[in-house]
C-alpha cells in the first residue's frame, strides 16, 4: 500500500509540474507568483518521509530545469533542500497542525527566493533588491493560501481532524 | 543511536544529492551535449501531455486576459480606431510604392524581396522568472526548426529558438535577461541591441547619447542577423533617458507582441 502510494505522489508531482509550466507560470503576469512544486514537495515530504522528500524534491527540480532551460541543477538542488527540510521540521518536534505547516510553507518561500537570487547573483545576473522584497511579502501568502488546497490533497493533514474549521478524513 | 544513525545516513543522501545538482550546474554552465539531449528528451517526453493541459486551462487564461482587457477596453478601441484610420491612409501609399520598388528592382538587377518560408506553431508551456522568460511550442527539428531561428506572432517578433527537440521547442523571449538582438531604428536607421532584464523591461542599448530618439520610434530588426530575417517589428521606444554613467541612452521599449496572449506562433525557417 506505501509503495502504490508513493507511486501515486510521484504522479502526483509530475502533475504538478506540468500544471507549473503550462498554466501558473501565465499567472506571474498578474502578479500571482504561486509555486506550486515548492508546496507539493513539502507535502510529499510530510508525509512520505525525508528520504523521499529529498529524492522527489531532486528529481522534480531536475525536470523543471531541464524543461524550462537555464541552469539545470538549481531548482533540483532547491527543491531536494525543500523535501529534507520540511520533514526535518515536523522531526525536529513540530506538530503536524495547520500553524506548522503555515510556518513551513513561510520559511520554505522566504528560504528559496534568497537562495535562488543568491545562486544566480553568483552567476552574474543582475539583482533588484526592491523586486526581490516585494517577492518576499506577496509570494508567502499565495503559496499558504494554495497550501491549504495541495495538503489535504495528500492527506498531509491527515490526524488532524478538526483545525482551523477544516475538517479532514483520516484516510486519503 | 538509531536515531543518530538514521539522521546521519539522510545527511549523506543529502550530501549526495547536493553535490550532483553541482556537477549538473557545471556540466550546464558549461553548455555540454549531454545535457542538451537530455533537455530534448524531456521536451519530447513531456510535449503532448503539456499541451493538452495548456488545452484544458486555456479558457481561464483568457478569462484572466478578459478581466484584464475590461478596464482598458474603451481606450484599446479609441486607440485601435485611430491605428485604422492611420493605416487606411498610408495603405495605397504603400501599395504604389511596393510596385514602384518591385520594378526598379527588376530593372536593375536586384533581387525581388522574398517572403519568409514560416513553420506555425502552438504554444504549450511556459515559464517565467527573474532570470528567464521561455515559452515551448509543439514544433521541433521534426517540421524543420533550427536553434537561433526567430519565432514571431501577427505583432511582430517574440523570441529566438534555444533548443529545437524533435517535436518541441524551447523559445526564449525577447523580455528574456538573456536575450540580445540586433535591431534598427526605423526611422533614423541606428544600430543597436535590444535586451531583456530581470524585470522584464525590453531596452534598446548602445545607441550613443548624441544620437537623437523619439518616443514613438519604431524598431526593426537588423539585417546582421544570422538566422533572424532583417525588418521584422519589434516594438517602439516608450521611454529614453540619459544617464551621466554611460555614454549610451537608456531606451526603454514597448514590445509589440504581448506575451500574456501568445497562443499561435511563426517561426521563421529562412
């Protein structure tokens, strides 16, 4: 049953990601700048374990960027880190409640913008210190609200039956 | 010490799996073959499902653009009626002087002007960031296309193809940070290049501050172009500022394609 559920989060992911770059991505036009594979990998991690987060993390990022050009390797290396990071949180003695994972998604958006503009400072491009604060602010807030779509999703706030006013089966 | 144990294996993984995104990242920066196959293959692998979930969601994107289009409606159509009226005028003009050109040419030996050869094109991903703006279109090595080759739409010009995979392509905007191409002043005939940046603001560089620009100038692209056809719309100047850092106007430009509404697209096979 693991195994088939760990296949169907995999799928789960691939979705996502087409969903990414054919759809989202149109969003950044109206300034709804939503990363979905940030939210689902936390999700997956959350629930599968840190191994698989790692693992699914890397092989995501690793499609993204080789479907969208750039430099291959950042977003796999980003999204791994996401994977190891989220579940570290709920191990490290966090609960799995809603506060949590509102917590995570902020740190994890916050965390990923300064990296990815630091990898890429590095590599020469230029830097909008005043774009890059406003990325700050909105990004956390669309990536909660779509947090609260994706985790129930996967059944990551599965064993929290009441929170918040939502109200979740214990199975997926 | 299981515990230890089981942490310490997860941080060997992730040690593992770092320093393999950073042999990706230099095998990439280094523009390897191997990389580029694989990008193909993706491309390739992915395309058709893309392209039916571009499909699917087609219609809220242009919910999305309608919402958009609604507040501005009466001022597009105010604008695009005097367009019309100004086009209306200057069409026999054109017409005429195409003839008259057509036959001077023919007189003294010159080639006739020659239409492009085009693929047409569906756009089915998309993506964007502050380091890139790339679209992936359903056409690929497979109908002829080549990297390098200009991709436009009815506006005028959107990208360049960067990676041509048997049935997709990957097209890099011209708002892309990356991208620079040659272009012409169309009035004035100056030379410079236009380039993205992270903002998504589209310049047009190196054009020396003595060198007189109006707003409203329209821009062509240069005939040094090795796959990019000579003449095709660009956009025209928005905004020129000059800057006592730099010996170059700051020239900013207003694409004439709109990047939000890219659903069909050419690319130029000449």
């Amino acid at each position: 049953m693991k195994i088939f559920l760990r296949i169907i989060h995999f799928l789960f992911l691939i979705i996502c990601l087409i969903i990414q770059t054919s759809f989202i991505e149109h969003l950044k036009h109206y300034n709804i700048s939503l990363d979905l594979l940030m939210i689902a990998v936390a999700a997956v991690s959350i629930f599968n374990g840190q191994i698989f987060g790692l693992i699914y993390g890397f092989i995501i990022g690793l499609l993204l960027d080789l479907m969208v050009g750039g430099i291959a390797g950042v977003n796999a290396a980003i999204y791994a880190l996401n994977g190891f990071f989220a579940c570290k949180i709920i191990e490290i003695g966090f609960r799995k409640k809603w506060a949590v994972y509102v917590f995570l998604i902020f740190i994890l958006t916050e965390v990923n913008l300064l990296l990815t503009s630091g990898i890429y400072y590095l590599f020469n491009f230029s830097l909008n210190p005043g774009q890059l604060g406003i990325e700050m602010l909105v990004s956390p807030i669309i990536n909660i609200l779509f947090m609260f779509i994706i985790f129930p999703l996967l059944g990551a706030g599965r064993g929290r039956r009441e929170e918040f006013g939502f109200i979740y089966k214990d199975e997926i | 010490m299981a515990t230890a144990r089981k942490n310490l294996r997860y941080i060997i993984v992730l040690i593992v799996i770092i320093v393999l995104c950073i042999v990706i990242v230099t095998v990439s920066y280094r523009n390897s073959e191997i990389l580029k196959k694989a990008r193909s293959a993706v491309l390739d692998t992915f395309g058709p499902v893309q392209e039916k979930t571009y499909q699917f969601f087609q219609p809220v994107i242009r919910f999305f653009n309608g919402i958009q289009d609604y507040f501005v409606l009466s001022e597009k159509i105010k604008n695009l009626e005097q367009q019309n009226r100004k086009l209306t005028r200057d069409y026999s003009e054109i017409v005429n002087l195409k003839i008259e050109n057509d036959a001077l040419r023919k007189l003294i030996g010159i080639n006739l002007r020659q239409d492009y050869k085009t693929e047409p094109a569906k756009v089915i991903g998309f993506y964007e960031s502050k380091w890139q703006s790339h679209i992936i279109i359903d056409a690929g090595r497979s109908s002829g296309i080549l990297e390098g080759m200009a991709v436009v739409n009815e506006d005028g010009l959107i990208g360049v193809v960067t990676l041509a995979s048997n049935d997709t392509s990957e097209v890099r905007l011209i708002n892309d940070p990356h991208s620079s191409i040659g272009a012409r002043i169309l009035s004035s005939r100056k030379l410079g290049m236009v380039e993205g940046s992270s903002d998504k603001t589209i310049y047009l560089n190196y054009i020396v501050s003595k060198d007189i620009v109006f707003k409203g100038d329209i821009l062509i692209t240069s005939e040094f172009g090795e796959l990019i056809p000579s003449e095709i719309l660009i956009g025209r100047v928005k905004r020129i500022k000059e800057s006592e850092k730099t010996p170059y106007l700051q020239i900013e430009v207003e694409p004439f394609a709109d990047f939000k509404r890219l659903e069909y697209v050419l690319v130029i096979k000449n």
